[in-house]
C-alpha cells in the first residue's frame, strides 16, 4: 500500500515585519535585494529579535489543526551550506527535548479519514533562487535575499495519504483554513508549499504536486520491483517535462548539527495568552457551513463552497438577512464568484454588502429578473453605483406588466408557428418559447409569469 507523508510551508503573508527583523514581511513589492537589512543577511554583529506576532499566528495555526501548544517554546539552528540562505544555518525548532515547537501532535479530518499531524514548527524563509538559461549548459544561478527572513509555519503530517487526489483535497482544506484564520493568502506566489516524501522540490501549485507524487510512486515502485535501492534525496520537479530529476542527495537529521539558538532564550507563551487567542479564533469554515445549512436552508452543496472562502463568507455574513439569505447566497455562489474570480479582480471590484442586500431585495420583490440581475451586478462591480441607479440607468425593471407581456408573447407565437406546434405535442420544449420571450425583453420578463401567460395563449 502505498503511503505518503506530507511537509507544507506556509508564509504568515498577513504580518508586518519578518521573523527577526523589521524589514517587510510582503517582501513581493520590493526590487530584487531591496528589503535586506544585517540580520536578515546574517552578518556579523547582528542579532535576531522575534516577531511575537509570528509566535501567535503560528499558535493559532497548530489551536486550528487540534495540535497541542506547549507553554515553552525553543528555536534552534538547523546548519547548511545552501546559496538562499546568507547566515549559513537557518533559525527553526525541533522537538529534541520534548513539544518545544508551536505545536504538537494534532490531527485533522478529510472526508471520513484522519489525517495526523505530527508537529508544527516557525521558522525564517530562506532566500528566492532564479534561474536563468535556455539550457543547463548555460544556465546561472541568482538569489534574491528579499524573502529571507520571512515568518514561514512547517506543517509536518504522519504518512496518512493513500493516493495523490488525498494529497490534493487535504491541501485545499489546509489552504482555506489559513486563509480563514486570516494568517495568510495562499493564492500569493510561493506562500505556500508543499512537499512530499520523497521529497519533491520547486512545484508551484496542488496540480503539480498531484502530478509530481503521481511520478514518483510509478518511479519508487520500479526501483523497487527491480530490487535498486531507492536514495534519500532531494528531486525537483521539471514543469516543462513534467517529471521529477534528482537534485541533492537528502540529509539526515545528525548532518545538519542542530543546537540551541543562543541569541533567542526559551520563550514562555503564558496560558492566558492561549486562552485569549482560542477566544479570538474566528469561527471555523464547518461551523460556518453547518449554520448556514440549519439557519437559513441553505443547500449543503452551496453552504460549502460559500464557507469555505473567506471574502465571500464575510460578504454573506454583512449583508444577509433571515428572509433574503438564500437569495444572497445564489448571487454569490451562481454569478458573482464567477465575475470575481481572481485576487486581482477582488481587489478592483466595487461591491459591498449593501448592493448585494439591495440586488436580493430587488428580485424578491419582482422588480427585476435574475438575468436582470446579473446585468446589474457587472455594472455594480464596476462602477459601485447603487442598485436603484443602476436599475434606473439601465433600464433594468422588470416586465411584469400582464398587458404589456402579454402583447410580447402574441408577437413570439407569431413568428414561431413550429415551436408553437411542438410544445403542444411535447411540453418539454416549451422553454425555447420561454427564452425567446427572455430575449425579446433582454431578459426583463418575470420568468415564471410568462410561462402561465404563454400556456394560456397556446393553450
């Protein structure tokens, strides 16, 4: 049986400053090799001061993955000679004298099986390598220090995953739990990553890593049938011939001569600092989507793509009411998600609780369509004009007049004698006549009320 472990990264993209400097955390908005300073490049005469903000994340990371959280917490230097890391050793934990990481044991469940976590550690992200080169002939290698320094959370598991979809659908769930905690956006470039025992180096998104354990179970299980020794090693894995290739060979924990860091004493994170940060926890995305579901009739299938990200829970949250709340929720999950489907697109959009509550209102009261709608949500989301100016602008109201509609649906009959024909022989077929009328009032007519007037007229 095939058994695969995971370690993930996670850079805590929500602080401020790194893990033992004040240079930026957000290292992405600077020029290469801007935002260094001595400590982050390790020269000499320079000390580490801890970011307690990092300390708290990381907490709360390890509170929401049920993992124990010691009171006493230690760092220690990890020692290797690597180009991304200019100190020569890196600032990490290590559970060698007992739980002195931020976490401990924890477990969580995907779908119906449990998925240990073994232990949850801070430390600094090395250094951004940049290669550059048509071919390895003339390849060079360049560093970027700007991320150096930067808070990073290591989620160890135990080797609880089967087959790589397990793999995939555990770091979805991990990916929307960050950024729930508000702790980080996974969706920026390289703030979280993951790796797989073997392990697998420079893969940039859970497709590629599927694909990545995908190969090297097919590979493992050849060197194994042929009785060749499979190596501890590093691979990376090769995007353009989808493939992974030997890097490094791996070392073993004594190679990396672990000891005490000497200019960070033990850190004491006080009990009503823990009771305090499970206080402030926001609530998690099964909470959410089982409130949603019990509260407000929401289907389980929609409550679960609406919880499980955090821009549009919060949008539901501020702008629901007990009587428009499934209303909102089918404008979030059927239209709007797919008009804000980018962080960049999040970013520029215009919309706010209110235009969503004013939209739902408006169509529960008949004053517009859904497909009326839709029109009005693009406008809105790019102008942030109120509903009612839009609608007004547009020409958006709806075509609930019996009369006027009326006069539509004869016009429609009249130049479709066919169709016509056929739904009185096979009702089924009746909705081409609906969407004709939808069309010749641009999707202004209530839905259901042509429907009735049209089976009257046809008879």
């Amino acid at each position: 049986m095939t058994k695969i472990g995971l370690e993930i990264h996670c850079q805590l993209t929500n602080l401020k400053s790194k893990l033992f400097c004040s240079c930026k955390a957000n290292y992405r908005e600077f020029e290469i090799n801007e935002n260094i300073c001595p400590i982050c490049m390790g020269l000499p005469g320079s000390l580490p001061r801890l970011n307690q903000e990092a300390v708290k994340k990381a907490t709360l990371i390890a509170m929401a993955l049920n993992c124990s959280t010691p009171n006493k917490i230690a760092f220690f230097r990890k020692n290797y000679f690597y180009p991304d890391l200019p100190k020569n050793f890196q600032i990490t934990q290590l559970n060698i004298y007992g739980d002195t990481s931020v976490g401990g044991a924890g477990s969580i469940m995907v779908g119906d099986k449990k998925i240990n976590i073994t232990r949850i550690q801070l430390e600094e992200d090395p250094g951004r390598l940049i290669y550059e080169g048509s071919s390895s002939k003339n390849q060079i290698t360049l560093v970027d220090y700007n991320r150096a320094g930067t808070p990073l959370v290591e989620i160890v598991t135990e080797p609880d995953f089967e087959n790589p979809k397990h793999v995939r659908e555990f770091l979805n769930i991990l990916s929307d739990l960050l950024e729930n905690l508000g702790v980080s956006d996974p969706s920026l470039e390289g703030a979280m990553r993951a790796d797989a025992k073997v392990e697998v180096k420079n893969i940039g998104s859970f497709h590629d890593l599927e694909k990545a354990v995908h190969f090297e179970i097919t590979r493992q299980n050849s060197l194994h049938s042929r009785d060749i020794e499979i190596a501890q090693e590093t691979r990376h894995w090769d995007d353009k011939r989808k493939i992974t290739i030997s890097s490094r060979s791996k070392e073993e924990e004594l190679d990396y001569r672990y000891f005490l860091e000497g200019d960070i004493p033990w850190i004491t994170i006080d009990p009503e600092i823990q009771q305090k940060l499970k206080l402030e926890m926001p609530e998690s995305i099964s909470s959410k989507k089982e409130r949603y579901v019990s509260k407000y009739n929401i289907p389980p299938q929609v409550a679960d793509v609406l919880s499980s990200d955090k821009f549009y829970s919060e949008l539901f949250d501020q702008s629901h009411t007990e009587s428009n709340a499934k209303e909102i929720a089918n404008i979030i999950t059927t239209d709007l998600m797919g008009l804000v489907d980018t962080r960049e697109k999040r970013e520029e959009s215009k919309i706010t609780s209110t235009h969503l509550r004013d939209l739902a209102d408006s169509i529960q009261s008949e004053k517009i369509s859904r497909i009326s709608a839709k029109n009005a949500l693009h406008e809105i989301l790019k102008t942030g004009k109120s509903v009612t100016d839009v609608i007004s602008e547009l020409d958006l109201g709806a075509v609930s007049n019996e009369s006027e509609l009326s006069d539509i649906i004869k016009e429609v009959i009249a130049s479709e004698p066919e169709a016509v024909e056929q739904a009185k022989s096979n009702p089924q077929t009746i909705n081409y006549l609906v969407g004709k009328i939808m069309q010749k009032t641009k999707g202004k007519a209530d839905p259901k009320l042509s429907l009735d007037l049209l089976k009257q007229q046809i008879g």
